[in-house]
C-alpha cells in the first residue's frame, strides 16, 4: 500500500511558532512590523518573479508563518509532503527541510520572519513543479526527449495552495493516471523485496530446456520461485511447470517466447532487484513529463516494446507489433507527443534528403541506373532521364534533385501511412518487409515507426467515421491512387520510451533499455540524490 501522509513531530514548528508570537508581539509599532516584514519578503521572495508576484498581488499576506490555524496547517502539510519526496523517486536532500526548519529555529525578527515566509514558498514551489511535471529537463538528457514540459507558474501555484484545503492539494500535484500510481505500488514493492535479499542467487548463464536436470536447473527453479513465476516445487527437472514459468517470463519482459531458457533470457532473469527498482523510479519521472491529458481516445507507441496501441477509455482496443529507429546516430526514434490528423492510401514515398545523399548518391555515381526503382525529379517535380546527368559531378551539398518512389506493394511505406505532422518527419506506416515483424529486437528503421497490422490499424481509426471501415479503406486502396482520408477528430499520439510498466491486471513488466536512454536519465537522478531505498514490509 502506499503511505498516507502523517503528521511530523512538530518539535521545530513548534519552537518556530513561540518565538515568531514574541517577536510579533515585541515593543516595535504594528506597521514597523508590517513595513519589516515586507521588505524582508520582497527581498527574498525577488529571486523568483512568480513567487513576488504572489505577494505584490496579496498585499504580502502571509500565509506560513501567521498564527492561525490555517498557517500551521499549511506548514504541516509542506513538510509532511516534503519528509515523502523519496516515495515519488523526487531527491530528498533537494528541498534543504533540515536548513528550513534550522532557518525557522533561528527567528529573532519580524525580519527573519519575511525571510521564513518567502523561503517556505520557493521550496512549495519548487516541490509542486518538480511532483507535477519532473524535477529533470529532459533535452538536458538526451536530445531524442522531445517533450513540451508544462510547468505551473508559482503565484498560480501559490494562489491555489493558499485557497485550497492543503493536505489534499499537496497529495493531487502528483499524476494522476493509473500508471503513475501503479509504479509506486510497484517501488515500495522492490523496496520491500531489496530489504529482504532480493530474489536470491543469480542463475548460471547457459541454455536449458525442457527435460534437463542438474544443480543449474535447480537455480532457475529456485529463482523463478522468489519472482512468482513458479509455483513451489521440490523438481530439480526442467519439467512443464518450468517451462510455463519460462514463457511467462519471457512473455512479461518482451523476450521470445519459446520457453527455452536461453543465454538472453537468463541474462534477464539475473536483473537484480535494485536494476528493475532504477528502472520503476525512471519511468516515475517519465510519467511525470508527459501530458496531464492523454485523450480518452489516443495512439500509444512504446519503443522499448515495439508496439503500438490505441487505448480507449485507458484500456488497450487494438494492438500490433512495431519496427522503431535503428540504435545508431540520426535513425533513433524520438519521444514527443502530437496528433494524428489523416492517413495516406496508397503513398509515394518522397525519400527525405539524408537517406538520399548519403545513401543513394554514393550509388548513383557508381552506376547511374542504381536504385531504379526510385524516381528522381526536379525542383518542378518532373522526371529526371538518369542518363543525361552525370552524378560525380554533385556533392551531398549541391545535389539538386529529390528522389520519389510511386505507389505500389514495393513501396518503402507499403500500401498505407498515418501523418501527425512534426518537424522530425516521424510517422507510422506499412512496410513490405513484413520478416522483421517476427525478431525480438525491431530496430532498423531510418526513425519511423513501421506497424505489422497497417490495415486493421486503419480500420479501427476509421470505426469512428466510415459505417464499414473496411470496406471503405479497400475501397480507396483498390483505385491505386494516392489518396489523403482525414481524421474527422484528430487523435493524440504518444510516442513514449518506457523500460517499466504495470499492466491493468498489476503484473511489472520489464524491457531493455534499446537506446541507452533510461541509463542516461538514472545517472542524473542519481547525481540529483535520488538514491535506491530498502523499506521493510
């Protein structure tokens, strides 16, 4: 279960509390007081625009340090949200609580009073930014993170906070889809399992398969067992039972299901506790990156599992197989959010000018009739005769042609391509080959996100507007024709990296970090001061 917010010890509050009364209480006139104690807000406050914003607005209105109820509650609240940071995977030591609550104890002013009250503000702000959309820009991480991060301004943040019961606001600042929640069910259920050992010895690393027997398949039953993949059994064969729990390890970590437990596969079934709880904390903050509002109706592609799906009401409706960027500089497939407005039937395929100089080029110097499939055309878009231009004489730089390759079933994009324009030129499509569908790792495209089922996937856009989806789309595709259909209502799409998720039955499952990316953002976690928590059941 996760946590509920619990009251501190209040020690610090309290001495806060007594000597802030008998300095406002003090022999100095009530508006020196007040007069102190907007300067000493302003002052400090002048670091953060939103923040004196705020108290220019409210006329400098306290509202930590006053005497009222309402302050103490509010007080209360922020350092018991605070005292949890740890629980979001949020640094603890980033909000400075044990300086604050030194800087409270130290009140001896009306002027160190505006200080506290500016100070406890700026941190407020800084843990809602950090709970609402991430504590970590991701550009800074990998150029490929592609996200637009909504961050609140503070006076909003503030306003609200000061209008709200505080408690409840704090707790409603986190995400509130049922993936984030689920991931932190997930973390203190591996914080739990590292306090207790983890899922004890690693497995040696060779194949094993049905009907061995031995001390190394006595490992992996033993290890299966601590993950719960295996029921408890006294075998020390490679029996049925074993087998099923293979594949079903397989099946929930993106691997081959053939039940056979490979290098590959044990290599995954060694992951220790504390690799898949960095991995639950990543996806925390990655969660937290995206949009608040996914759409009721939206395209959900996980590189990391090559899939795509279109999720209704948050539950998956359709589902199909997916080929991603290759892991190699400038073919990496980027995570960003847009929305799909129509679908090509039957598209030509205009080759984007990277893959023409620096692949075709260098073909077409050496044999002017290389790639002949492709047409190339000139700035008009007219046919160019191959034979009367001589390539050598054109550089990467100065080649003055584009290349295009007509409908047909060779087409690089197949027979169908769904458009959410964005300035990277990702989109999904067909693909003649259909071979790469049945590997494990599908990562050899130029970016775009190549989909098993093209048709059905368009069929199930056009459910929302054609009476006969089906009979429609072959409708069009039958003329052989490029046509644009558009979406009556566009849809979101969400192109997303995830090495963790938690499925709707609440089963964890694992992928491999393809790009190297939740490596990179762990790292800057980690030097954040997030760090790995064994918590007792």
């Amino acid at each position: 279960m996760i946590p509920r917010f619990v009251q501190p010890s209040g020690k610090t509050l309290i001495k806060f509390l007594s000597v802030a009364w008998l300095v406002l209480s003090g022999a100095a006139p009530v508006s020196a007081q007040i007069t102190a104690f907007k300067q000493a807000v302003a002052e400090a406050a002048s670091e953060n625009e939103g923040v004196s914003a705020f108290y220019r607005d409210s006329g400098y209105k306290a509202i930590w340090t006053g005497k009222d109820a309402e302050s103490m509650e509010r007080r209360s609240a922020l350092f018991n949200a605070l005292s949890l940071a740890d629980l979001h995977g949020l640094p603890q030591d980033r909000y400075k609580v044990e300086a604050l609550k030194a800087q409270m104890a130290d009140v001896r002013s009306v002027r160190d009073l505006g200080q506290v009250e500016a100070a406890l503000s700026q941190i407020f702000v800084k843990y809602a930014r950090d709970l609402q959309s991430g504590f970590i820009k991701p550009s800074t991480i990998d150029k490929d993170i592609v996200r637009k991060i909504t961050r609140p301004e503070s006076n909003v943040l503030l306003s609200e906070f000061a209008n709200a019961k505080p408690s409840a606001y704090l707790r409603q600042l986190a995400p509130a889809s049922s993936q984030y929640r689920a991931l932190l069910k997930e973390k203190i259920s591996l914080e739990q399992l590292l306090a207790a050992g983890g899922w004890g010895p690693s497995v040696p690393v060779r194949k094993m398969k049905s009907g061995d027997t031995g001390r190394d398949v006595i490992a992996l039953r033993n290890r299966l067992i601590e993950m719960g993949y295996l029921n408890r059994t006294a075998t020390s064969q490679y029996d049925s039972s074993m087998q099923k729990a293979v594949e079903a390890f397989q099946r929930s970590h993106g691997l081959e299901v053939d039940g056979v437990a490979g290098t590959g596969t044990i290599k995954e079934i060694n992951k220790s506790v504390a690799d898949r709880l960095k991995s639950v904390i990543v996806a925390l903050e990655r969660e937290r990156w995206l949009p608040r509002e996914r759409g009721k109706r939206h395209i959900l592609v996980n590189q990391t599992d090559f899939s795509a799906q279109i999720v209704d009401e948050g539950y998956v409706t359709f589902q199909t197989r997916s080929v991603i960027g290759k892991n190699m500089e400038g073919r990496r497939t980027p995570e960003f959010s847009d929305e799909m407005e129509h679908m090509v039937i039957n598209p030509s395929w205009y080759v984007p000018r990277s893959i023409i100089t620096k692949e075709y080029l260098p073909k077409l110097r050496a044999n002017p009739n290389a790639v002949s499939h492709i047409e190339i055309t000139d700035s008009r878009g007219r046919r160019v005769n191959r034979g009367a231009v001589n390539f050598s004489n054109y550089s990467a730089k100065t080649f003055p042609f584009s290349m295009r390759q007509p409908p047909s079933k060779r087409n690089a994009l197949g027979l169908v391509k769904f458009i959410f324009p964005n300035k990277h030129n990702i989109y999904l499509h067909d693909t003649p080959q259909k071979h790469l569908f049945a590997r494990e790792v599908r990562a050899y495209s130029h970016g775009c996100i190549r989909l098993s089922q093209p048709f059905e996937f368009a069929y199930a856009l056009l459910a929302h507007q054609e009476e006969n989806p089906k009979d429609y789309f072959h409708s069009v595709l039958n003329t052989g024709t490029e046509t644009k259909v558009p979406l009556k209502q566009k849809l979101p799409v969400h192109i997303i990296y995830r090495t963790a998720v938690v499925t709707n039955t609440g089963k964890a499952e694992f992928r491999k970090d393809i790009y190297g990316r939740d490596a990179k953002i762990w790292d800057a976690m980690r030097r954040a001061g997030v760090a790995l928590s064994a918590v007792q059941g």
